[in-house]
C-alpha cells in the first residue's frame, strides 16, 4: 500500500486539528481502507484546561473532512461513559452531545468512547479491505494472531458502546507501549501514536503486510468470461420498483470480477454469506437477491418471503425495513444494483466490488465467512437506525 504522506502538506498544518484533518483526508484516498463514510480518526488536545476528543463526526467523509467535521468532547464524560456496565445506543448518543463543548459540531462517531480509552494522542481506524479479508476466512483467527503478533486482537463485538466497554475491561491491566495497534475480527483495523505521521505510518504498514500475505497465498487471477445469460433490464427494474414502492435507478456490472462472482456453479451459497464489514449492511442487507433463471418474479417473492423470515427469526419490537433486495447477483450475467440515484447506486456498486474480490480471496484462504445472521440483524436494524423510523 502506498504510503501518501508528504512532509511539505504536512508542515503547512498550523495545529493539531489541522493536522488531524490532513491524515484523515490521506486516509480517505485509499479505497483499499476506508469506502463512503467509513472509519473514524481523532486527536486528542487541551481546551481551556480540559482534555477534549475531537472525533470525527457522523456523516462526514474522511477523504473530505474538515476541521468542522470533528466534534468536541470532553475525555472525561467518555472515559466514565466506558466504565458503564450497559448502556442504550441513544442514551450513549445523548451523554456524547452533551459532553460537546460546540453544540454546533455534528454528532460524534458512535466510536468516540473507544478513541478516548486509547492513551494516545492520535487514533486511526479504517476497514481495511486486507485485513477484513483475512479475518472473514473461516481460519482469520490464526492467520491474524501470526500476522500480528503484537496488536490487541478482539472478537467481532457490535460497534458503539458495547465494543468500548469490552476493550474497557480488557485494557485495565495491559501495557499500551507494547500493543501496536488493535484488530477487531471482521469489522477493521486501530492504529496510534503521540504523533500523527507515526500512527499514519502503522496503519500503512500493517495494511501492506496483510496485502503481502494475500498476494502470496490468495491471488485472484481472471480468465476472460463473456456474459452466457440474458436478462430483461427493463422487466427488473420495473419488479424491483413495484416491490420497493418508488422509482429505482439500476446499474448493470458486468467487469470481469462480476462475470468471475456470477459464474459460481452454486450461487446461491456462495453469493449469500454476508457482508464484508458490519457498516456494509445498511447499504446492501444481509444478502442479495439470486436470479440464475428468466423468472425474476418467482425469485423476488422467494427473496422477499425470506427476508421476512429472518426479520421475524431476530426481531423483539423492530419495525421491518423493505423487504425488497438492493442488489442482485444473475447467474452468468453479472451483478446489478438498485437505487433511488446515479450516486446511491455507484456507491453500492463500489461496496460490492470490495466484496466480491474480498469473498472470492477468502475462499482461497479456506473459505468466506462473515459475521452470524444475528448480528447482521443487529447491525441491519441497529437502534439509531430505528429511532429515525420511529419518530
């Protein structure tokens, strides 16, 4: 992985948010680590007297974040806030924006209480695409802890206030000098430092060490494949619009990855286990829609009843989302997205690239595996997600 620092940007950064900002942004470049709105980074300063977190703020970029990207809150309130035995998502969202010292700063990351544990003055975190990819074959653990031998290494635990509390009460007794940075299984990378290039630095470095071990032991090679099936676009999108109730865009995929992905001789399992980092869900639901014949109707009814299914397996007092898919994988045709917009579209097209390379790597590892379909259904239907619906 390409290291994107340079000394000469670097030095034009007047203070600690505006170096803050620089890293984030170089961060953001690379796809290969964080994809639209993914991961979370922030600095650790002094305001009047009183340490602060600036984390990065919901809805902000890191390829495009600003210094009013970053809210600030007081490290005191967060650090107490971890201690909690539990705690509700919206009461962990309340207690973070109260502790902000601008009420006018966006809502801090649902990982502020992480990044304050951390005793550095830097944090990074990303999705490392590497790093994913291992960790979601069904043998990461091993190949992980040998990979990294001196990270924290952490069980998939959901984001937010739960994944805070358990590196809370695994750091108590634990020499942060010695840990190189943090893994949590089949969600992403942490890395720190006092210094913003140093933490930088670790994360591009541990990054080129999981892709070095990819490129040696999971190397994806494409042979040309030309589509074998045909498929009537206009007869999808009109199906998938009636389904989702509103009007779609639709974008066919048919690169060379796509054909490779939508050739499996057993699509069906293979194209159905899960997302490639947890954030992915809201975008694309726990799976795709599978056409390998002409009866688009019968596998939209087959998908829909499904996924009542498995919102009714999972749920307590949730209210179900729509049930139609956001993507579908046609047999011998390729990949295609649904969306309300060119933009919505494009994005998702880009998650599922990540994910197709991602699953196809995995699988040379020994196997594809992602996280249990009951916390996709936790992430799916996470409750800030929900308070929105409920209003």
């Amino acid at each position: 992985m390409e290291n994107l620092w340079s000394e000469a940007d670097a030095s034009k950064c007047t203070n600690d948010l505006a170096l803050r900002v620089y890293s984030s942004n170089l961060l953001g470049r690379s796809d290969e680590l964080v994809l639209h709105g993914g991961g979370n980074t922030s600095v650790k300063s002094v305001v009047d007297g009183e340490e602060i977190l600036y984390v990065k703020g919901s809805g902000w970029d890191l390829v495009s974040i600003k210094e009013e990207g970053f809210a600030p809150v007081k490290m005191l309130a967060l650090l107490e806030m971890a201690k909690l035995e539990s705690l509700s998502d919206t009461d962990m969202v309340a207690g973070q924006k109260a502790a902000m010292i601008d009420a006018t700063a966006p809502n801090p990351s649902v990982e502020a209480i992480l990044h304050a544990l951390i005793p550095f003055k830097v944090v990074d975190h990303t999705h490392a695409d590497a790093v994913v990819t291992i960790s979601n074959s069904v043998n990461g653990q091993e190949h992980i802890a040998k990979l990294f031998p001196n990270f924290l290494i952490v069980p998939y635990i959901m984001p937010g206030f739960e994944l805070a509390h358990e590196i809370y009460k695994m750091t108590r007794d634990f020499d942060w000098d010695a840990c190189e940075g943090i893994i949590l299984h089949n969600h992403g990378i942490f890395t720190f430092d006092d210094d913003a290039k140093k933490s930088y630095d670790k994360m591009i470095e541990a990054v080129s060490k999981a892709e070095a071990f990819l490129a040696e032991n999971a190397s994806v090679s494409f042979t040309q494949i030309e589509p074998m099936f045909s498929c009537n676009m206009e007869r999808l999108r009109s199906v998938i619009s009636r389904a989702k109730g509103h009007d779609i865009v639709l974008k066919v995929n048919q690169t060379q990855l796509a054909l490779k992905y939508a050739s499996n001789p057993h699509l069906e399992e293979f194209a159905t286990r899960g997302v490639l980092t947890p954030e992915h869900i809201i975008r694309t639901k726990h799976q795709p829609l599978i056409i390998d014949d002409n009866n688009i109707d019968e596998a939209l009814e087959e998908y829909m009843e499904g996924y009542k299914e498995y919102f009714e397996a999972f749920a307590s007092d949730e209210i179900m989302l729509n049930p139609a898919p956001n993507y579908a994988v046609i047999k011998d045709f390729g990949v295609v997205l649904f969306g309300k917009s060119e933009k919505e579209v494009n994005v998702l097209n880009d998650v599922i690239e990540h994910t197709m390379m991602a699953v196809l790597r995995a699988d040379m590892l020994g196997g594809y595996e992602s996280i249990s379909m009951a916390d996709s259904f936790a992430m799916e239907y996470w409750e800030l997600e929900q308070a929105k619906l409920k209003k």
